[in-house]
C-alpha cells in the first residue's frame, strides 16, 4: 500500500535507476519479475525440460551443476518451458523502474563479449533451444516432464522441503503447481506447511529464512565444550551426540552419481536434507563424535558410525586430492557460461578449507601423514596457498577463514610447522592483526585483493586467528596473547560476544565456486563492486559465541599443558576405534 512517491520508494527507485534499472538485473530477479508480468519471457534464459534427458555423464548433465544448483534447475526446466504469469494490479507495475518506457526495452539476452569461447557459444545455444521452445511439436516434452515430477517427487524431504534450502523448495512448488499439482495435493500440502519452519515472524516482519545449520551448529558446539573443559561423559554431550548419531543419512543421494558402488554414511547441514549430505558437517561431525563418550551399549554405535562417515569422504576426494563440499569432481567450468548461470555459484570445486577439515578429521582420528589421502590432501593445500601465505575461504570470509582451517589440519596430521609454507601463513597473519588485538576481514576480500585480511575486529574471526596461531605453536606470542586479550574484554556481562558482520559464505560470486586468477576490473563481464550483486553471504548466530569458546579452551588447554597439569586430548585412536587396519582400504 505504499506510494510510490513515498520517501522509501523514491530512494529505492533512485538506486534501481542508477544501476541500469530492471534491464540490469540478474536472472533470478527476472525470472521473479516475469512471474507477475513485468519483464518479458524473451528476456529469461532458456532451459528445456529435456535437459533432465541427459545421461550424466554426457555434458550439461543435471548433475554437472552444484548439488544447491541442481534441485533448484531441476523445477526450473518446468518455470522456464511453461512461462506462468500472474498479472498485478495496474497500481503495483513497476514502470518507474525502466530507464525508458517498457515498449522500448530491448529484453533480448545481452551478447557477451569478445571473440570465441564458451559464452559466445552458450549464447548462440541458447538461441537455438529458443526456437525449438517455439516449435509446435517437441517430441520428447511429455517424457522429459514425467521425469522432472519423478525426481520432483523423489528428492521431497520428509517435511516437504527440497534440498534444505529455500529457492529449490519454492520453485519445486511452483513448477509442480504448474505440471496440475493442485493446493491441496499431499505433496503440495506438505511443502507449503514445512515453510513454517523456516519462517520468523514478529510484530513488523514476516520472513522466510534461506536455510538453516542445526547440525553444523550442534558439532561446532559439541567441539567447542568439550575442548573448554566439559567432561565427555556430561548428560548435556551425551544428548548432543546421541541427537548427532541419528542425523547420520544412511539413504542413497545424488552424490552417488560420482561415487558408484559408495554406502551412504554423511551428515547433511540441516534437520531434513537426506539427498545431499556435505564433506563439511561429516568431517566436523565426526570430531565432535570422536571427542564425546556414550554408556557402553551405544559406543559400538558411536565408533560405527564414525567408521561410515570415514568411508565415505574418503570415496569422495576429487582427484586433485582435495574435497568439495557436496560431489565429487564437480568442476566442469563451461556450465557456469551458460547465459542462465549468472547467480552466485553453479560449481562446487575442491576448496582449501573444507579439505583442510577433512585432513584435521583423519589426523585426529590417528591416521598418519603418509596415509595416501592425507598425502594427497596436503599437497593440494599447498598448490592452492596464495602467494602473500594465505589460503582462500570458500565457506567462511575470507583469507582468515583459510589459515584458521588450514594449520589446525596441517598440526592435527603431525606436518612440519617450521616449513617456509607454514611460516608465511603465520606472518600474513600477524601483519594483519588490528590495534585492538582482534581480527576482522571484511567481505569485499572476495572482490578486493587489498582487503584481504583487512576488516573491523569480530569474535569468530579473531578466533579463527588464534585457532591458527595456537595450531603453530605460537601461544606464546604476543600476537596470541593480544587475541586472547580482545576476546575476554569483548564478551558481554552474560558471556557472549556481539557481532554485528556476517562472517559465513554461500557464494562469492565468481560463478565457479573458487576465484579466478584474475579478477574482472570495472567494465569487463563478471565484474563484481563491493556490493557484491552476485554473492550471498551467511550470518551464523552462533559463530560469535562457538568459535571464541574453542579458541580460548585450547588456549587453556595448551597453557596446562605447557605447564604439566593437563594430559592432551586422546584422539579416536587412542580410544581403540577407527584407526586404519584394514576396514578403510586406500583408495
């Protein structure tokens, strides 16, 4: 009901405006205006229900796409051949926001620059697959959708979302609606009351949250306690890990598409994502379940379900040796070309930090440095360091978020902490401590190399730091001791920590899931400014409170030691479980 010559408006139309106005924006933006009937069909990218036709591995495969962007494409091929529209009233057009008149906008694709190459030839595909949507007759169009609400209907999760993420959920609902789905279909019925649980809603605000991290946070926290002090046998732990052992998918999931003749053994992100378990959590669940005791008839469960989660990031290392987040060698590059690929990220490559947390998980398992995956795990940690010592953050901002992964895997497996490579990840870090003792990175390091370590102080980042620096034997230093420092006189009367910036990462927005080697200046396709139109960053609430927690209890931790007053922490190992001799065979 607002005018729009209301003061909040006007200021939000004057912005649009000077960025180019609604021709500019991306596709999902587009798709959403073409919905409701203000931007032309033509102007959106094409992808025919066919494409769920071909065989994996053929290209432009479903499952060359990431595991967030696959169940978000797969209802697409239905939004996108069917073009729904429901008009607004004449009050709600949005014309203000064309830079000229809507008759005159030229809603075809824009032509991408340059000579040959991918995109050039993407469009031109593109194109083409426009006109066969235009035939009267497409052979294949009844198949192809039969197949789409078959896979539709098999990734449903149990309280009706898609993947755990919000846009897959919403656009299943859709397309489905779109294939005679009615409201109170079952399927529909449970999807649309699932959203409950992902909404928040207050006395001004309704909102739908993109996701959320129950057993993230659950591990994270698990990990944390205990390295603080909290005994392994405590109540509060045994319900932590009992609630973690029963997340554990045992179900079969696209990543096997990858890893045939591979049992299911990984944990997911959310309450529900049973298709897509993630390398991430396992790794970190499995710490957490190695830390934590159970009463004697649930430790064989325990050490199970340790030994499943093994097995199965092992048969999911890529073969440059590190691991992605949800697939296995997920990294064919020329889908990020596609003209309908212009969001975040459609590619879920090998990264810096989640290999590093699989690494750490093996060596505090027992595993040592020469077991061949750790092996092969290390020497790509070391082609994928910067040339200033830091490591990429893929999943976390940014740089400090790397080092702060990498060194506690490299000391859990017993490497060398004195080599030059490990030196200059220490000194990178250093030179970027701030004058108030803390650390902060600021999330233009995706687009601004000179920000990189560069940011106002947070808890979870000077955490992070620390985290490092105790990994490399510096708890000693006075860069250490002022981390310390900042993180007690920042914690509130009640024990935790404000943090006003987000300091998780969905997508960077490269389109390909890591930086490219170089990145696009003002002006060139795939530029991104400081407001980052392409990125989505991820605000953890707990990440504020966790990571100090485990920061300063290893410090504790250390100190006693160093002191003679404490034993270290018995690995799985030590524990008689999942070592290997003989149940993990190297691959």
């Amino acid at each position: 009901g607002c005018s729009p010559e209301s003061d909040a408006l006007i200021k939000a139309r004057d912005f649009i405006l000077s960025r180019g106005g609604v021709p500019n924006s991306r596709v999902f933006t587009k798709i959403w205006l073409a919905l409701f009937g203000q931007w032309d069909w033509s102007g959106v990218p094409n992808l025919p229900p066919e494409l769920i036709l071909v065989p994996p591995s053929v290209p432009f495969s479903i499952y060359d796409f990431a595991g967030w962007a696959r169940p978000t494409i797969v209802p697409m091929l239905i939004i996108l051949s069917h073009r729904p529209c429901r008009p607004v009233p004449d009050w709600a057009q949005l014309d203000e926001l064309y830079p000229r008149p809507r008759s005159e906008t030229d809603y075809s694709l824009p032509k991408p620059q340059g000579g040959l190459g991918w995109a050039r030839f993407l469009y031109h595909l593109d194109q083409a697959v426009g006109l066969y949507q235009r035939l009267p007759v497409h052979p294949f169009r009844g198949w192809a959708e039969r197949k789409v609400v078959d896979w539709l209907l098999g990734h449903q999760e149990a309280n009706g979302c898609w993947a755990g993420i919000q846009p897959p959920w919403v656009y299943s609902l859709i397309a489905l609606h779109q294939l005679g789905f009615g409201a109170d279909h079952p399927v529909m019925d449970k999807g649309f009351n699932g959203l409950d649980g992902y909404a928040i809603e207050d006395e001004d605000t309704f909102s739908v949250q993109g996701c959320i991290s129950p057993v993230w946070d659950t591990c994270l926290a698990q990990i944390a306690l205990l390295e603080s002090g909290l005994p392994d046998g405590d109540p509060m732990i045994k319900r932590s890990t009992l609630w973690l052992l029963d997340q554990q998918i045992l179900e079969p999931g696209d990543w096997q598409v990858r890893a045939k003749d591979t049992k299911p053994g990984g944990w997911a992100f959310e309450f529900y994502n049973s298709r897509y378990p993630d390398i991430d959590d396992t790794a970190e669940v499995i710490m957490a379940l190695n830390l934590a005791r159970l009463d004697p008839e649930d430790e064989p469960r325990r050490k199970e379900a340790i030994q499943r989660g093994v097995d199965w990031i092992l048969a999911l290392q890529s073969k440059n040796g590190g691991w992605g987040a949800f697939d296995k060698d997920n990294n064919r590059r020329y889908v990020s070309r596609l003209p309908f690929s212009d969001f975040g990220e459609v590619l879920d490559p090998t990264s810096a930090d989640v290999t590093a947390h699989v690494v750490e998980m093996l060596g505090k398992l027992g595993y040592p440095r020469d077991f061949t995956p750790i092996r092969r795990a290390i020497e790509y940690i070391r082609q994928e360091q910067e040339e200033d010592g830091s490591w990429f953050g893929r999943w976390g901002v940014n740089y400090i978020y790397g080092v702060g992964a990498v060194l506690p895997a490299l000391v859990a497996v017993e490497e060398d902490m004195t080599q030059p490579y490990v030196r200059r990840a220490i000194q990178w870090l250093v030179a970027r401590q701030n004058d108030d003792g803390g650390w902060g990175e600021s999330c233009g390091s995706y687009v601004d190399p000179d920000l990189r370590g560069v940011g106002p102080s947070t808890a979870s980042q000077t955490a992070w730091a620390l985290l490092a620096l105790l990994a490399a034997g510096e708890s000693a230093r006075e860069e250490a001791h002022r981390g310390l420092q900042y993180l007690m006189e920042t914690q509130t009367a009640a024990g935790f920590w404000e943090e006003p910036y987000y300091t998780g990462t969905g997508f960077p927005g490269y389109g390909e899931g890591a930086p490219p080697q170089t990145l696009p200046k003002p002006g060139e396709s795939g530029y991104q400014g400081l407001d980052m139109p392409a990125g989505f960053m991820l605000n953890y609430n707990l990440y504020r409170n966790y990571w100090p927690l485990l920061a300063m209890g290893r410090y504790s931790r250390l100190s006693a030691q160093q002191n003679g007053n404490i034993e270290p922490i018995p690995t799985v190992g030590a524990r008689g479980t999942a070592v290997p001799q003989g149940g993990i065979q190297e691959p």
